[in-house]
C-alpha cells in the first residue's frame, strides 16, 4: 500500500531554484511513486548547528509523495538524486547544491544505522515547519503527536524564513494545484 512521505530539500549554492526545480523533476519521475503536492519555495538564512553550510541562504521547501518505494531504497535514491546534481560527498556538511531529507514516511517510526524517520531535527527548523504547515497543517509528528502548525507555533527557531518572491513559474503549473484533492 502506497505511503505518504514527505521529502525536505534545501539548496544554497549555485542556482538555488534550477537545482530545487531539477531536483523536483526526477522525485516526479520517480517509479512506483506520485507527486501529491510542492510547496512553495522559502528563502532561509542559514543556520550554524552541527554544520558551516557557508554564507548562501537556502532555498528550502517539501514535497510529498505517495510511493511504495521503502525507506531505505527511498534514501539511496534521494542520495542518488544529490550526487547527480553535484552535491559534493567529500564535504557533506559544507555548501549544498541539493539536500534531500525524508522528514516523514507514513507514520512509520524508524531508527536504524544511516536512517531516521521522523527526520530528528525536523521539529526543530522553522525551515522545515513553514512548507510542511503549507501542504498539510494537520498532519501529525509520530512521536511528538503534535500537528505541524502546532509545532510551527511552538518552535524556538527564530532564524529568518520568508517566502520567496517572485516565485519562480514551474513547470508544475501553480504549485497550490499540485496539493493533494480529496478522493484523489
Ligand atoms: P543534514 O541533512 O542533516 O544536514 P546530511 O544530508 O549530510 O545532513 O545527512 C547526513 C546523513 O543523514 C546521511 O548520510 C543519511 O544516511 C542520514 N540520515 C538519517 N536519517 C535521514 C533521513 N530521514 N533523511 C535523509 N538522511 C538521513
Ligand atoms: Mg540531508
């Protein structure tokens, strides 16, 4: 049975939208899979935790998708997906031309070597919340068992997150259409 994931990316060297617009394309393309819903595109200052990810603001935003891919297959494709857009393995942590997180799968629980799911610092990146409060407010943390806009109004982040604009056209059409329609 298909599951609902949702899919982070964030990009913040180069061309920011080519490369989320690109990286966008092949998770529509995807076998086994279809695209429910992309949310608009956020300009997010980038923020010093475990990581340097350099000077450039991120472009960051979230897909969601129905796949009966599993998680780990789901994984090495995104990973696939970075390393042919460029992202550079030998320097994870720095610039990135494309990262692609699974924030969630279903409401499946997952701890295992290289792979967690519910992504562990989702709840904690306002650049994550804002598109995820855009394509589904409701949709519940697993673990936390708060909805999305619940943990938007609680997150202490207070790192800037602004639309971007002009939103780039998309070859999507306009990505509120792209939000899943009831009975589809
Ligand atoms: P981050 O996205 O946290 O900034 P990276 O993209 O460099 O960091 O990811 C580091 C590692 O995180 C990857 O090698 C991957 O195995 C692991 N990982 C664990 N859980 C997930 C997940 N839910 N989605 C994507 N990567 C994950
Ligand atoms: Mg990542």
């Amino acid at each position: 049975m298909a599951e609902t994931v949702f899919i982070g990316f964030g990009s913040n060297v180069g061309d920011r939208v080519d490369f989320c617009d690109r990286a966008m394309t092949l998770l529509s393309l995807l076998p086994h899979s279809r695209l429910k819903g992309v949310s608009l595109l956020y300009e997010t200052e980038p923020v010093r935790d475990r990581t340097d990810p350099g000077e450039g603001w991120f472009l960051n935003g979230v897909v969601q998708l129905e796949t009966d891919i599993t998680p780990r297959s789901l994984l090495t494709t995104l990973q696939e997906i970075e390393r042919s857009l460029g992202r550079d393995d030998d320097n994870r942590s720095g610039p990135r031309t494309i990262d692609l997180d699974i924030l969630f799968y279903g409401e499946q629980v997952i701890k295992e070597p290289g792979l967690t799911i519910p992504h562990p610092r989702l709840h904690q990146r306002r650049f994550v919340l804002m598109p995820m409060n855009e394509l589904d407010p409701l949709w519940i943390h697993p673990t936390l068992k708060q909805s999305a806009a619940q943990l938007l109004a609680e997150v202490e982040d207070q790192s800037q997150v602004h639309l971007l604009f002009p939103q780039p056209s998309t070859r999507y059409g306009s990505r509120p259409a792209c939000s899943s329609q009831p009975g589809t």
